[in-house]
C-alpha cells in the first residue's frame, strides 16, 4: 500500500516560530535547511519505497543528503525536486537532469532526514512538500477530522494520518466535538478546517506543537502531520497511540 502525507516547509530545523508560521524556507550559502521526517510504520511493516516532491527555487544548484547518503545536484531555476528511494537504490531528479544515490529502503529507518544545502541560495516554494510511503503492513488511511466524526464506524480501530493544528483545551470552530468520557478531562484536541476530535495520544509524523508562543492547553495555527489510531467509545470517536 502507499500513502503518502504533507510536511510544513516552515517546520525545519531550528526554525523559529515565525519562520514556522510563515510557511516558507530559504537558505543561503554557507547555512542548509533540513527536515526530519518520521515514517508512519509499526513493528511488523515493511517499508517498499519512498518518494519526496519538493518544488524549488535555485540558484548555483545545491547537495542533496537523505539518511546519510549526498549527490550534489547541478543547476538553476524552479521547479520540482524529485526523490526516489527503492530497494536497488535512490534516483535524484532536478531541472531535467538525474542523479543516482547509495541510498535503499534498507537504509531507511524509521525516522527521515533529509538535507538541503545551496551553493548561492535556495528557496522552497510552497507551504508543503510531499512524502509517499509504500509498504506492507497493516493499512493506514489519510482523513480529515470530518470525516472521522461522520462516519465513526469506518474508521474505529484503523490508522489515520491527519494534517491538523493542535487546539489545546477548546475547539476554535463553532461546533465544540463530542467529549468520549473514556477520556481524562485533559485529553486535548486536534482540529483541521473541517472540525475538531479529541486525542488521548498520537505520533508527530512532521512539524511541532510551538508551546513557546501559545500554552500548550491553548489553541495554535501550526500545522503538524499526526498518525493515530481512531477509538471509538458509544459511538464517540477519538483519536490514541
């Protein structure tokens, strides 16, 4: 199965939390920009292949490193990097040209690092970038908290990946979520434009919660990508490890 995720391009790291907020990366030489990435496998999956999209504003080219392995990378202009990471080896593509890399999946572990430093300046473009995962093992959904809450019973027991904002202790929407009473009062929520659900835990797959500017029991506008599994108790759904 393959399923594949967004990443905040703000979420890099050391990015402070305006950088964070502004949804925007760029680098000059002789600093890079470098994001970690953890992979939404459990015991018992086996990681096939993996890819990364990123589209790119470049000037004098730039070297590429993902788990460890480099390739400097030729050219200038914008448009999308692509990463290929298989069982044979990794392909790098960029501005019509492509590079082979010593990288496999059995290279990969369970967390992504993935390196970006310019020879002059380098920009990503866009708020996100995109990281596919294919693999065997116990299937896992992309959702939005709305659908989640409509149909609680497809998704009871399944896991989900979310791209949400911590809410803290309140839900920002209108519509407050229902309060599964299995839960401690200080369960906290997650909420996307489409609603807000409770969670007693999940895994941060990219991004942070900036407890630095906001209290943690309170409301943020970062956006994190989440792996849960979906509980459900009378028919109130949730989100846990």
């Amino acid at each position: 199965m393959v399923v594949g995720f967004p990443v905040p391009v703000g979420a890099f790291v050391g990015a402070s939390p305006e950088a964070y907020l502004s949804g925007s990366a760029s680098i000059s030489a002789p600093h890079s920009l470098e994001y970690v990435v953890n992979l939404p496998l459990s015991r018992g999956d086996t990681l096939k292949g993996l890819k990364m999209r990123l589209r790119m504003r470049v000037k004098g080219g730039f070297r590429l490193s993902v788990g460890g392995h480099g390739v400097a990378v030729a050219g200038d202009g914008e448009g999308p990097l692509y990463v290929d990471v298989r069982p044979d080896g990794t392909t790098v593509s960029f501005g019509g040209r492509s590079y082979g890399m010593n990288l496999t999946t059995r290279d990969v572990g369970d967390t992504l690092r993935l390196r970006i430093r310019p020879n002059s300046s380098l920009s990503i473009v866009g708020d996100t970038f995109s990281v596919a995962v294919e693999f065997s093992g116990e299937p896992i959904l992309r959702a939005r908290v709305r659908d989640i809450l409509g149909e609680p019973e497809r998704y009871a027991g399944r896991r989900v990946i979310l791209y949400v904002s911590p809410g803290g202790w309140s839900c920002p929407h209108d519509e407050a979520p229902p309060y599964p009473s299995v839960l401690s009062r200080s369960a906290r929520i997650l909420y996307d434009e489409s609603g807000c659900i409770y969670a007693s835990g999940y895994r941060v797959l990219a991004g942070r919660v900036l407890s630095e500017i906001h209290p943690i029991y309170a409301p943020g506008r970062e956006r994190l990508t989440v792996l849960a599994r979906v509980g459900s108790h009378g028919g109130m759904p949730y989100l846990m490890r």
